[in-house]
C-alpha cells in the first residue's frame, strides 16, 4: 500500500470510527491498515476472499467488521469459520485485553492467520485449524461470532458446544430473515438485533444477538 492510499485510508478509518462510536486510536489504525495491506498481498497467492479490488476490501471487510465493534462485549470470543480473520483480526487489534480465537477448517487461510498475528503483535489471538464440530475447547466461550454461516440454525446448531450458558452468538448476516429469528432452537433465546450502517457501502448489515439460555 502506498503512501497516498494509506494516508486516505487512515483519513477514511477517522470518520467511520465517529460514526461507529469508537474512540480515537491511531495506533489500531496503524495496524488495521497494516492487516489489510497482509490481506491484500497473501490474498494474491492463497485466495483468501473473492474480492481483489483494495478499496473493496477496505469497506465490504475491514469497515464491515468494524461496525460490530462497538456492539460485541464478549471477553472471550471465538470467529467461526474466520477466513481471511474477519471480523475477528479487527476486533482483536481494537480489544487487546480480550482473548479472541479464529477457527477455520482451511489449511491455507489458517497459514495466512499465523502470519498475520505474528507481524501484527497479536498475542491475545489463538489460531485454530480444525472443523468446528471436532474443536472441544478447555474453557468455553462467552461469544461466538460469524460472518459465515448460511443460516442462523446451522450457527447455532454447529456450535452450540463452544457456547457456555448464558453466553451470546453474534450473527453477522447481509440481511435479516424474519423466518430464521422465528425458529431458534429450543437452547437459544433472541436478544436484539441491531440494524449497522457501515460507510460507502450501499447494502443492508446486520448483527443479530441470541443467547444460549440452556444446554441442548
């Protein structure tokens, strides 16, 4: 990333941070720059995500990601099925103090995360390369988080096991499905969903919140 772009880029994290609600931090800009820039360059070679276009990127995943930073309130929160590490890289450079793993089934996408964390100084950050059904954590989580997942059943059913009571998953999903919310589990209770406005992007974001209220 060249200087210009990045001075844009830092000018843009500015003003989104305000809309989000989040305070100044110049050095988490630094870094989330500097993961996009990673993103951008392995993505060349590993296929992390179909988008190529940088400026694309930094909207569709790194504001993406950012607009639930304000809203997520998990201590210990694992991304299911992370990817490139979206949202859970972001969140993990703006939330030093919290422990946030990232879990993906991908060989290549996982390699890519080990390096990320390593040039990006995140210490508080796991990275796990397995399915998520064979992942049996010592400590269970207090939040679940996914971009990933078609359908909130799927989330939760395939996940359940990482969730302690009274835990909460965060669905991060495109639009929200009337019918989906309707048919929880019996294990899961709806909290609230928050309706997001991320910048420059001109399509519907949601995060729905839902609490794991027993065990299955």
């Amino acid at each position: 990333m060249d200087s210009a772009r990045h001075n844009q880029f830092s000018g843009r994290l500015t003003t989104a941070f305000e809309q989000f609600g989040l305070p100044e931090n110049a050095q988490a800009w630094s870094k989330l720059l500097h993961y996009l820039s990673l993103l951008e360059k392995w993505n060349k070679t590993y296929n992390l995500t179909a988008i190529r276009d940088l400026d694309e990127m930094f909207v569709k995943h790194l504001l993406d990601s950012l607009s639930v930073a304000a809203i997520i309130d998990s201590e210990r929160l694992i991304d299911v099925g992370t990817g490139g590490g979206l949202p859970g890289i972001p969140l993990a450079i703006l939330f030093p103090e919290r422990q946030i793993d990232l879990l993906d089934s991908n060989s290549k996408k996982t390699r890519f995360l080990i390096q990320a964390k390593a040039e990006l100084g995140l210490e508080n950050v796991t990275v796990l390369h397995q399915r998520v059904e064979a992942y049996r954590p010592e400590q269970l989580y207090d939040g679940v988080v996914s971009r990933a997942f078609a359908s909130l059943d799927d989330m939760l059913t395939w996940t359940e096991h990482l969730l302690a009571v009274g835990g909460h998953w965060w669905a991060m999903k495109a639009q929200k499905t009337q019918d989906e919310v309707a048919e929880l589990p019996e294990f899961a209770k709806m909290s609230q969903v928050f309706d997001l406005k991320v910048p420059d992007l001109d399509a519907q974001r949601t995060l729905i919140k839902i609490e794991k209220c027993r065990e299955k």
